[in-house]
C-alpha cells in the first residue's frame, strides 16, 4: 500500500531525513519511533506533501505521489491527524467534521455518519460547541473523528497520546484497533509513548538522527537495539 524508497529531505544546510524507506501493508499498522528531534514529523509532512523531498520516492497504491500536492494525497485516501491536532478552534464540533470531507468528490455526500459517533460517542453531544472550547483529550478525538470521515484507505497520527489524559488513551488505543481489526485500512502510527505502540504495532521503524536505525515485526520491538534508541 504505501512504499517510501531512500527518501533524503533537508531544512537549510541541515540533513534531516538521511535515506529513509519504509513499507506498510494494508490492513496493518506501522509503528514509527524515535527521541523528539530525529526526524519523525519531518517524515510523516513529506508523506503527506506538506515538505518537498530531496530525493527518493513515495509510492500508494501503486502510484507514484512524490511530486503530488497535499489534497491530491488526501483525494487519493490518506489522512493525517497531525501532532498537537490543530483543530479550528472556532468553528463547531460539526464544522471541524464536516472539514475532513473536504478531500472528497463534489458529488460525495456531506453528511456524518454514525460510526464516526460510536467510535467517540462524546462528540455528538458537542456538535454545536466550538473546538476551541473542548478539552485536549476531547479535541484529539475530534482530530481523529474529522480524519475518519474521509474514509482514507491510510491515516497517518504524529503523537496522538501527546499531553492527553490516561482514559482518553485507552479510547484513542480502541479505535486504533477497531481499525487494524476491520482490515481494509493502513495505519501509521508515531508514538514517543512505547507501551501504547508496542501495544498496536505490527511492524516498527525506529529513527535516529534522520535515519532508519531499526526495524522489524511486533516480536522483536522489546529488543536491547531498539531500547536503545529510545531511552534518554
């Protein structure tokens, strides 16, 4: 599904991503790791189209993306739900929602479905309240909700754990396995809380100084190189 080769991408005279290649299938879930400064969200904007590449190449769905602007990704179904959720703060719960179908045809229907509230079943007593006014746990599940609702065959979440209370986690951890579980769905999952990755990853890569320094399948995330590369 998604296929990332030898990806070089530099901000100034620094080199931030250092021949990067990754692979994810469909229906799986794909941990990226690493310390804060190493090049995750670097990686994760060039996915999304958001910062230009060097060199190398991204391919989905058997295409060739490299070159293709932020929307025609979304339009080809990939989602982001981005580190620290930028929610629009003063649009509706309904709005922020309604936003994630942006990406879709003119002709696609604008309405919400239900499984969007199953999944967080607080937003639906949100609807008309602004973004803005919600707590950080509660604007991470919208963040993920208005994602969703594009119905992407690829999202892809920087830090969803990031500064949110432990309950709200466990419920982030449910949907995330709902979507492994349902299997038609490619997931990408960078995480600086290793419990919570190790706990939804199938496959892993870890990142150090731009690099990919690591990887493998669940069965070996425990391991001393790993650990290594992630303790302070």
């Amino acid at each position: 599904m998604l296929n990332v080769q030898a990806i070089d991408q530099y901000y100034g005279g620094s080199h931030t991503l250092r021949g990067v290649s990754l692979s994810l299938k469909r229906g799986k879930c794909l941990a990226l790791l690493g310390r804060n400064g190493v090049g995750k969200t670097t990686l994760l904007k060039c996915l999304m189209g958001v910062l230009p590449v060097a060199s190398g190449s991204i391919h989905f769905n058997g295409q060739d993306i490299t070159r293709l602007s932020p929307h025609q990704r979304a339009a080809r179904g990939i989602a982001y739900v981005p580190q620290g959720r930028d929610i629009f703060a003063r649009l509706t719960v309904e709005e922020n929602i309604v936003m994630g179908m942006a990406a879709k045809p003119a002709s696609a229907a604008r309405r919400i479905k239900g499984e969007i509230f199953e999944l967080f079943p607080v937003l639906k007593s949100m609807l008309a309240r602004r973004g803005g006014d919600l707590s950080g746990g509660q604007q991470q599940q919208l963040a993920i909700a208005r994602a969703l609702v594009a119905e992407p065959s690829l999202i892809i979440f920087d830090e969803p754990t990031e500064g949110i209370q432990p309950s709200i986690i466990k419920d982030i951890g449910k949907v995330i396995s709902l979507l492994r579980a349902r299997g038609d769905i490619g997931i990408l999952l960078c995480e600086q809380y290793f419990d919570f990755a190790r706990e939804q990853a199938d496959e892993f890569v870890v990142l150090s100084r731009g690099e990919v320094v690591a990887a493998g399948d669940r069965s070996q995330i425990d391991g001393d190189d790993v650990r290594r590369h992630l303790s302070v």
